[in-house]
C-alpha cells in the first residue's frame, strides 16, 4: 500500500499552516503503519482536541475525535473492551500534558497497550499561541508577552516515572526516527510514549524569532543528539529510545481477574 | 550521460503550501521554490532518490518515483 492508501484524500489540503510540524508526524505516522503491513481495520486512532488532534481526521482508521484533554480516557475504554486492536492517541502537548496531564500518567501507571504520541510545539497552536506545561521559562506566547516564568515538564522523564514502559524522542527533522520509534511504539506490549518535538512557525517561531518552518527545522537538527552522544554535548537535547521494559500490562490483567472470577468467584472475595 | 530511466519527482502544487522544506534540505539541490511559492523541479537528473523530501514534506505532496533499474539495484 502506499501513503495515499492511508488517508481521506477529500480532506486534502489539509488545514494545517504551511511548514507545520504536525504534517511531518502524519506523512511518517503512516510510513510507520506500512512498514509494519497492518490492515487500517486493525487501528483505532482516538484523539482530542488541537491541531495535532486533527490528524485523526485526515487518517482512514477508525478514528474518534473526542474532547481536549480526554483522548486517553477514551482510548482506554476502546482498548479495554476491544483489546485486540492497536490503539494510537496523538495529541498536542497542551492535550497531553496541560489538562490531559491526569489521564497521561494513569495511563502510564497502569500500563495499558495504547501508544499516546505527544506532537510538542511547546504553544497551543490552534487557540492562538498561549503558553503550554512544556514551553519553559523565558519563552514568549501570546499569554506572556514578557516571557513565561514556568518551568516546563520533561515529557520523558515524566513518562518514565510514571511507569511508561516505552518512552522515545525524536525531532520533524530526523523523519526516519519518526517512523521506527513509532511502529516500535505500536508493536510494543504495553503503554508507548513518543515525543516528537514540532514546529509551529505560526504562533511558537513567530512569538520567539524563531524563523520559518526551515530555521525550525535546523534546530532540531542541531539542538538535538542522538542519546549515546549525549554526554559528549549535554547542552542538547537527547533523542532516542529511554525506556523499553517489562511491566504487566492493564487488558491482560483484567482479562486475568475476569477468567478467575468466572471460574472461582469465592476465592476472590 | 543521463540515465535511460531519470527517478520521477511528482509535485503535487494543489497541496503544497510552499514552506520550502523539501528544498532547503534536498542534498542535491534537485528543488527550488517558483514564483508562485511552490516547490519546482530544476535538476532531476541529480536526483538520488533519497526520498528526504518526500518524506519531510508535511503537505504529502511530493511523492519520488524511482527509476526501475535503481529499484533492483537496491533490492539485489
Ligand atoms: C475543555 C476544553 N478546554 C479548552 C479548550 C480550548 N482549546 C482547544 S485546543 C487547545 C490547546 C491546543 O494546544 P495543544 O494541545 O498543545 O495542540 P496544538 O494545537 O498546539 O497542536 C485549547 C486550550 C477546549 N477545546 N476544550
Ligand atoms: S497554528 Fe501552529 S500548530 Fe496549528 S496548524 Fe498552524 S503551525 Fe501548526
Ligand atoms: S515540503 Fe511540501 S509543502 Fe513544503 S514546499 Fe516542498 S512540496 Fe511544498
Ligand atoms: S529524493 Fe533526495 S535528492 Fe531527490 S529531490 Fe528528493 S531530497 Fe533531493
């Protein structure tokens, strides 16, 4: 199958801005699925609101857009009574992390089989450029016009604590790291985290002199290393695979108890 | 020489919105950006076929043919 196979060419071109990130996620979200062979019957995406969150809409799965901040809640239901299908959330880091942020590390404490993909521009892009959990102190938005004095998340480590059993990062300029973190991501047999670092240039590069999507795009390419070459150049952001482990995971274990308590419900009282 | 069977570069100008990353990073600078803002191909025949612009364009509008012989190439 190729590209075009995977998407609602009716909806093209897409609504995003010119030289946006998320599309970059979209194009190789898909080579990912193809590099894997599976059948879009087999793939439920769930996402929230945003701009990342449209992504669901342009993608010919089966797809829920549901509410901002709440994508994972959903996922968990699909995937809880539907355990055999591959469930993907992508969402925008105001989605995962600001008022999704609750749903993120449950999902990630109980390890449930969804891969959640965070789309990091650091802003909400489709409200128009106010500050997210992840933009970081000094940045300028539309709501800090002196620059924010929050600290920001580190979406890997927070994963990791919060007991993801997958964690990557990458950048919309190391595209073939898009697409094996994310089909690692899908194979893997319990909750998956991929950052990938985004380019807004409308609201994020415009409000912090950034440049276009092209001077974007340098910058992940030469503000990010590779993880094993990190020690050399700590100044830069680490991209990579943190964490692969094995956890029990939440649809087995359920499905587990059920079988007991069918079989001997007495001895579970 | 030029190849008997050049790699094809389709540009789709309906879905490009001209952000000019495809040609900024093209290694072979194989594109540029026309007049009207969109990609255009100028050197084909320099084309390795690395598919770094298909896949970085984030309007899905490129799409890199290539040539039948460099695809048996590769798979041999
Ligand atoms: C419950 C609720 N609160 C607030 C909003 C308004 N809202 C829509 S999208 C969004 C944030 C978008 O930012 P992000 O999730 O980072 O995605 P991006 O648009 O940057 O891709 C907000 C606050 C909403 N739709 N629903
Ligand atoms: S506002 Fe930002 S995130 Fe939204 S489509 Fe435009 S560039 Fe992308
Ligand atoms: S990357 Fe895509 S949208 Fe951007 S200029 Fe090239 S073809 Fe057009
Ligand atoms: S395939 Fe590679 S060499 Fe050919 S036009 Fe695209 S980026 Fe340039």
């Amino acid at each position: 199958m190729s590209v075009q196979d995977y998407i609602r060419e009716r909806f093209f071109p897409h609504i995003w801005c010119p030289g946006c990130g998320h599309g970059t996620v979209l194009n190789n979200l898909v080579r990912a699925v193809e590099t894997l062979g599976l059948d879009k019957n087999e793939i439920v995406m769930v996402s929230g609101i945003g701009c990342s969150s449209r992504i669901a809409g342009y993608l010919d799965f089966h797809t829920l857009h549901t509410l901002h901040g709440r994508a994972l809640a959903f996922a968990t239901g699909v995937k809880l009574s539907r355990p055999e299908l591959n469930v993907i959330v992508p969402m925008g880091d105001g989605d995962a992390l600001a008022i999704g942020g609750n749903h993120f590390i449950h999902a990630a404490r109980r390890n449930i089989n969804i891969t959640a993909i965070v789309m990091n521009n650091r802003i909400y892009g489709m409200t128009g450029g106010q500050f997210s959990p992840l933009s970081g102190e000094a940045t300028t938005a539309t709501t800090a016009p002196f620059g924010t004095i929050d600290p920001d998340f580190d979406t890997v480590a927070l994963a990791t604590a919060a007991g993801a059993s997958y964690v990557a990062r990458t950048t919309t300029y190391h595209v073939q790291e898009i697409r094996k973190r994310i089909a690692e991501a899908i194979v893997h047999p319990g909750f998956a985290v991929v950052e990938v670092m985004s380019q807004c240039p409308t609201y994020f590069g415009r409000k912090n002199k950034q440049g276009d999507a092209v001077e974007m795009l340098r910058r992940y390419k030469e503000g990010t290393v590779p993880l094993d070459k990190q020690p050399a150049d700590p100044e830069k952001i680490p991209r990579g695979v943190f964490v692969q482990r094995e956890r029990p995971e939440y649809c087995k274990r359920y499905e587990h108890l059920v079988q007991a308590a069918m079989t001997d419900g007495a001895a579970l009282t | 020489m030029k190849p008997k069977h050049p790699t094809v570069i389709c540009i789709n100008t309906d879905w490009c919105k001209g952000c000019g990353i495809c040609a900024a990073f093209c290694p072979k600078q194989v594109l540029v950006m026309n007049q009207r803002d969109k990609a255009e191909v100028v050197a084909a025949e320099n084309c390795i076929a690395c598919k770094q612009c298909e896949q970085r364009c984030p309007d899905l509008a490129i799409q890199v043919i290539k040539s039948p012989a460099k695809e048996e190439k590769e798979a041999s």
